[in-house]
C-alpha cells in the first residue's frame, strides 16, 4: 500500500511567506491547546491519575503520538490530498463525494447528509473555541495574583465583545500581522518546554510510543476521561483542512513541521518536565513554565494567539454559511465581502451577532476554561469521525481505491476516532450536551429548508405552464409586444416562471427578448468561465439561460450576464428589466402534526430570508417584484 508523502523539493522563498501566512490563520486553533490540554490529565475529574514521573511522561507521549498520527498522517499525509478544485472542508469534500459518479444516487445524498451533520458540528466549534481559547488564556492573569481571579470572566468579555465589534472590517489589513506572532508564540513556547526538558531530559522517553502503551495499560481505569483529555491537543485538526483552498497542502505542511510540530512538542514535553518536580503546578503548568515575572507577558502573547485562533474558526464559520447557502441548505443571507482581491474574505452580520451572544452566554455560564473543557471536544470527535467515513467514499469513488485499500486505511483512522468519540461521550453530562443541541438544531434547519424548497417547487411544477403554448401565443401576435429585454428568474430548467405569468396576467405585455434564466450552483467552489452560461434558443425572441456559479462564488447575475451574453442577443444592460416572484407560504389545512410545525419554520425561514434583488446583486431600479401566495 503506498502512504502519500509529506515531503518535496526545498520550498521557495515565496512558498515560506504563504507558510508564514498559513502559519496565522491555519494554526491558531491547536496552537492554543497547550493552555489547558496537558493540565486536564491531571486536574478535575482526572485528579485520581496520580502526576508521578512514569505517568507525566506516560500522557506527553500520549499527546505527542496522537498529533502524529491524527495531524501529520491521517490530515496532513491523506485527508489534505481530497481537494475539491483547490477547496477543502468537510462541505467540500461532502460535495466532492456528490459529485462523484456513483450507482446509487441515494448513497451520494446520504453521504452529503452526512458531511452536513459534520458541517453543523463545526458551527458549535465556533462558538466553543473562541469562549475556551480566550478564558484559558485570561487566566493567566491571576496564576500568581489570586485577588485578580475575579477580573478574568469580565476582561474575557470585554475582548469577544471587541474581537466581533471590528469583523465587519474584514481580517486582510491586520491578517499579515497574525503569521508573525504566532510565529514568535511557537518560539516561545518551544523554547520555554526547551529550557524544562533540559533540566529533567528524562521526559524525553515520552518520544517512544511504548510509554503511551505502558501509560494506558496501567491507568486503564481512567483511560476513556484521559483520552478526552488527550483529544483536546488535536482539536484544531479540522482547521488544516478547512483552510486547505487558502494556503494549498504544501505551506501548510511546511508551517507543521517546521514551526508547529516542534513548538508543540517541545512545550508539553515541558510540562511534563515541570510536573516531574512540582506537581503542585498541575493547576495551571502552562503559565507556571516561566518566573512570576514574565507571567503577564506571556499572557499577553497567549491571549493574542487566543484571538487569532478564534479569528480562524469565526472566519471559518462565515465561509462555510456562504457555502451552505450556495449549496441550498440555508436561506439567502446577507454577504459582504470584505476584500477586493482576495474572495474567501466575507462577513455575515448575522452569524457574527448569533455568534458573540453565543460565547458571551457560555463564558457567564461556565466561568472557568477547565469547566469549558467538558463541553468541547465532542464535536470535532464527531467531525473527524465523519471526515474519516467521507474519506473512504473519496478515495473509492475519486481515486479508484479498492475496496480493502480504502477499508483499510479508512477504519484504522475510524478506528482512533471511534475511541476519541467514545472517550468524549462521558462529557455529554458535564456540557457536552451542548454542542450536539446546536448541531441538531442547525441540521433540523437545513433539513427543513431543503424539505420546504423541494415541497414548493412541486406545487410551483403544478403551476407551471409549458414554454411551448405562450411562444405560440407569441408567434400568433394575440400578445402585444414592447422593446428591451426581459429576465424572469426561475428555480428550475424548464417552464415559464409564475411571475412571467403574473406579469402577462397584469400588465399583457411582453418584452421582445424574453430570457427564462436559471441560477445553477455546481458542487464546484468556482466555475471556469466557458461552462459559466449557456442557452437554449426558442423562437419568438424566448430564451432559455443557465447561468452556473461555485458554492464559494458571488452570484453576481449582472456581471456575469455583462461578461458572457452572446452578442447576436443584443444584451444592453440598460434596457434589461428584471423581473422576480416573491412567493409567501400559508401552510395547508390539512397538513397536522409534525410536517405542520415544519411548515411553519420553513416560512419563517422564507420570511426573513435576504431578498432575492440582493443576493444575486441585482440593480434595484431595474427589478419589478410580483408577489403571490402558496398553500403548502
């Protein structure tokens, strides 16, 4: 079996600037870990593991080989190969797997119902990490000075309210200052773990797997609450990928292993060093590794990477949502783009505000990052358990993998999920409840806009009246005809729109040139300008259009009618008239229980959705909005 390679050709100058860059965004996350990681084996309801020297060095190896093994080979070796046209992320690859040519199409929708579910649980990441990762690092504050302990929860605050306050700037003028810090952090860091391995070079056994084997067989008692523990050094695991159409694999891969890796290691091998001689330190071993002196520093520089790594997963969670609206499973929202050169770039007003209210909540609530730590964990479990099954579909369907390659390779890394998911299910009862409620809850919305968009274009279908009898309607004069051209938004391929019938109906007129047009979104995160429009000529000046875009594209319909109509049509974008249906929905009489309460949401969610005029970028004074009712 061959195992992908990490390594290349010497990197070029430029490739170690993109490195530096991926360094700020990509790592922020796991980079934070050692803050409360290493402290949860030892403290809380891990207290019983008693911090001896065989056990110090027992979980530092522990945590060394699971960034082996989950970080460098399953992400970084295979999981990072799975790029869908440059785009990575448990959507994209769902929608790569949908893509793929398959016997059974119900087996691509479930396997994109899936990678919706793991979608949902990174929403509840976003709202986790920035809460755990700013707190753990406040409460730095207050390691030598106790009186300060009350200080924390508000300055916590304080720095969320501002992180979210200033996201409608866009990160691009502050986000070349993020690869440098991190950098100087992970220096830092290593070098603090440095100076502890130095003084007790014993905890240099951790490097050998056998001490994680022997440390789990003599505390097997505790091993499933030790390896919930263990998990939370990986947790920005998911983040390498998600960030994959950013940065590409090999930047990526360079900032693993020429910075990350080694600050990582290095630090928990500290730790543990520190531990050996001072188990009293286990409250709090991070901040502890340097003199009382330089504890405020050091706090400063955390609570900075802190903020970079909830900037990666908030940014993160705006991409997805222009993602999950392209690819219909949420409403039209409103994007705003925050680059003019760089397009991942966007802010969504909304999921910010829901965000910040989010973690503002959980830091009231929870007070402390160790009392956090039982909330987080379970949902990138979940998320690498299903990247992992997605990841079997892929490599089948993708690269041609036999069904014992793809199972082997595939369940040993389900195999280590399977464990760490087990391990995190303990928390269900200590908060981590909490994600799976917003999970579920996020994945009840999708499901239910997807379920309510599919019952309204059956009853549209209903409705619809075939091209062919209104162009002979046409072509017999019995309509009056008027100059410029006409852009009827329509939901499917065929058919005339309802609101072209509710014009016809009203005003009895049409325009000389009728465009029947219908917005496409491809499971591709951009789409090449020669598929991007295509049309079928009728007669009668009736035309039908598709235009396609990529689920992490704008679909800016003047543009790319200005860029790609055919001359032979004439398109003056000044004598064009767009004309929209704007549709409410009364729910049947006859609908009852369940399937009613459905209904409802689904309206709501059609209610308040972004209009139509704005999301595909539509000129205001040349839009006409015709409304009508439906009973669904």
């Amino acid at each position: 079996m061959d195992v992908p390679s990490c390594a290349g050709p010497a990197p070029a100058p430029r490739q170690w600037t993109v490195a530096l860059a991926a360094l700020g965004v990509v790592f922020g996350d796991i980079g934070t870990s050692p803050l409360y990681a290493f402290r949860e084996c030892f403290s809380g309801v891990h207290a019983a593991v008693p911090p001896d020297p065989a056990n110090l060095v027992g979980a530092a190896s522990l945590i060394v080989w699971t960034l082996v093994v989950v970080v460098t080979i399953k992400y970084l070796a295979f999981i990072l190969r799975l790029d869908n046209n440059g785009e990575g992320g448990i959507l994209a690859l769902a929608a790569l797997v949908r893509s793929a040519k398959s016997g059974d199409p119900s087996v691509s929708s479930k396997l994109f119902g899936l990678g919706l579910f793991g979608a949902t649980l990174i929403y509840a990441d976003g709202i986790l990490t920035p809460a755990i990762s700013v707190l753990s690092a406040v409460e730095g504050v207050s390691v030598n000075t106790a009186g300060l302990q009350h200080f924390v929860v508000p300055l916590t605050i304080v720095i969320l309210i501002g992180l979210f306050a200033i996201q409608r700037f866009g990160t691009g003028r502050v986000g070349v200052m993020f690869g440098p810090i991190l950098l100087l952090y992970f220096a830092v860091i290593g070098t603090l773990g440095l100076r502890a391995v130095l003084g007790r070079p014993a905890v240099l056994l951790a490097l050998s797997p056998h001490s994680a084997l022997v440390f789990l067989a003599s505390e097997w008692k505790h091993s499933l609450p030790l390896l919930a523990a263990i998990f939370l050094s990986v947790t920005g695991g998911e983040a390498l990928y998600a960030d994959l159409g950013h940065f590409g694999r090999r930047a990526i891969r360079l900032a693993w292993f020429a910075v990350v890796f080694p600050g990582l290691v290095l630090n928990y091998l500290g730790q543990a060093a520190l531990l050996a001689g001072d188990p009293s330190a286990a409250r709090n071993p991070f901040y502890l590794l340097v003199g009382a002196s330089w504890v405020l520093p050091l706090t400063v520089l955390a609570t900075a990477a802190a903020i970079i790594a909830s900037q990666a997963l908030i940014s993160g969670a705006y991409s997805l949502t222009a993602q999950a609206i392209q690819l219909g499973c949420l409403p039209r929202m409103s994007v705003h783009h925050t680059s003019a050169t760089e397009k991942g770039q966007v802010y969504i007003p909304l999921v910010n505000w829901l965000l910040m209210i989010s973690c503002v909540i959980l830091v009231v609530a929870f007070r402390e990052s160790s009392a956090l730590a039982g909330a987080y964990g379970i949902a990138i479990a979940l998320t690498m358990a299903v990247t992992s099954l997605l990841f079997h579909s892929a490599a089948r369907r993708i690269w041609g993998w036999s069904r014992w390659h793809a199972g082997l390779v595939a369940g040993g890394f389900l195999a280590i999920d399977s464990a760490f998911l087990a391990a995190n299910s303990l928390k269900i009862f200590h908060g981590g409840w909490l994600p799976l409620v917003i999970a579920a809850g996020l994945v009840f919305l999708m499901v239910t806009w997807r379920w309510g968009r599919a019952r309204v274009a059956k009853r549209l279908e209903k409705q619809s009246v075939p091209a062919e009898i209104l162009i002979g309607e046409a072509a017999r004069k019995s309509i009056h005809r008027v100059p410029g051209t006409a852009v009827f938004l329509s939901g499917k391929r065929s058919g005339i729109p309802i609101a072209l019938l509710h014009n016809l109906k009203h005003n009895h007129v049409l325009h000389e040139r009728i465009l029947l047009m219908h917005v496409e979104t491809l499971d591709l995160p951009a789409v090449p300008p020669e598929q991007r429009l295509s049309i079928e000529s009728l007669s009668e000046g009736f035309h039908f259009v598709t235009l396609r875009f990529g689920f992490s594209e704008t679909p800016d319909v003047p543009a790319a009618m200005r860029e790609h109509m055919p001359p032979e049509l004439a398109y003056e974008h000044a004598r064009t008239t767009f004309f929209l249906g704007r549709e409410s929905y009364a729910v049947a009489r006859d609908t009852v229980g369940f399937n009613r309460i459905r209904l409802a949401v689904f309206s709501w969610l059609s209610r308040n959705s972004t209009p139509a005029t704005a999301y595909f970028r539509l000129p205001p004074s040349r839009v006409v909005e015709l409304g009508a009712q439906l009973t669904v």
